[in-house]
C-alpha cells in the first residue's frame, strides 16, 4: 500500500523516528514545500498520520501502519 503525503504547509515537515520503527523504510530528508513523498505500507494496512507544529523548530509527522480491526 503507498501513501502519498504533498507537502502545502509552505514549511519543511521532518519525518518523525517513530515512522521508521514503525517500518517505513525510505529517505529520512526533511520534505520541502511542494514536494511530495511516498510512504510504503505492508500490505493490508492503511496510513494512521499525526503531525506536531512545534513552532520555531517546525512540522513533524508521524505515518504509521494500521490493521483494519473487525
């Protein structure tokens, strides 16, 4: 499953550590504005995604991997 993440913030948005523990695997470079990154997921899973302002220091944001729960 590839999850597309463009970047309209007009900011750069670093990728939170946690999404990689999570299995991303793929560039850890800030994503600049008007950029667009792809995130792939193991199959059967769907994008769960958090993004922090922390102000001065910027945007981060966290793609995780979900299971559907039935």
């Amino acid at each position: 499953m590839k999850f597309i993440y463009f970047n309209d913030t007009g900011r750069k948005v670093s990728i939170h550590p946690a999404t990689f523990s999570h299995g991303y695997r793929g560039s850890s470079e800030a994503i600049k504005p008007l950029e667009q990154r792809v995130f792939e997921l193991p199959e059967d899973t769907f994008p769960w995604v958090k993004m922090w302002d922390y102000g001065e220091i910027g945007l981060s944001i966290l793609v995780s991997p979900m299971k559907e729960v039935e």
